[in-house]
C-alpha cells in the first residue's frame, strides 16, 4: 500500500515537471494524472527495452522514466486537442 501512495506522488511531482518542461498552460490537476499515467506509460515502455529503475535509489529512476512518460503523454495530449 505504501509502495502504491509513493508511486502516485511520483507520478504527480512528474506531471508537474513535465507540464514544466513542455511548457503547457493546463492546470496542476491535468498535470497530475498525466504524470501519473506517464509513469505507467513510461513503465512499459523502457520494460519493452528492457530497462527499469532498481537499487536503493530507483525512486531517482521511477521519477526519470515518469517524466519521459508525461512528456510523451502531453505531447499526444496536444496532438488530439488541435
């Protein structure tokens, strides 16, 4: 259950960084669940080649691999909403 709750701050703080890095003007919220949903994009993703966030620091790369899912996510985000 802890994992679960730090998962979904990760993915929030994500959104918030990626939202940051697209330089989108959608509110905290829309961030939030596309870092969230980033995360499990990004997950599967490097899981597909092979890569994944482990050790003792892999929230580090939990939070990496979240915020190229987010960046992906608001990309295909913006695509749609043209």
């Amino acid at each position: 259950m802890i994992q679960f709750i730090v998962s979904l701050i990760i993915g929030g703080v994500a959104g918030w960084v990626a939202g940051k890095i697209m330089g989108t003007n959608y509110s905290v919220l829309i961030n939030v669940l596309l870092g969230i949903g980033g995360g499990f994009v990004g997950g599967l993703l490097f899981g597909l080649l092979g890569l994944g966030a482990s050790g003792a620091l892999s929230w580090i790369g939990s939070f990496i691999i979240s915020v190229i899912g987010a960046c992906l996510l608001i990309w295909v985000f913006k695509q749609i909403k043209k």
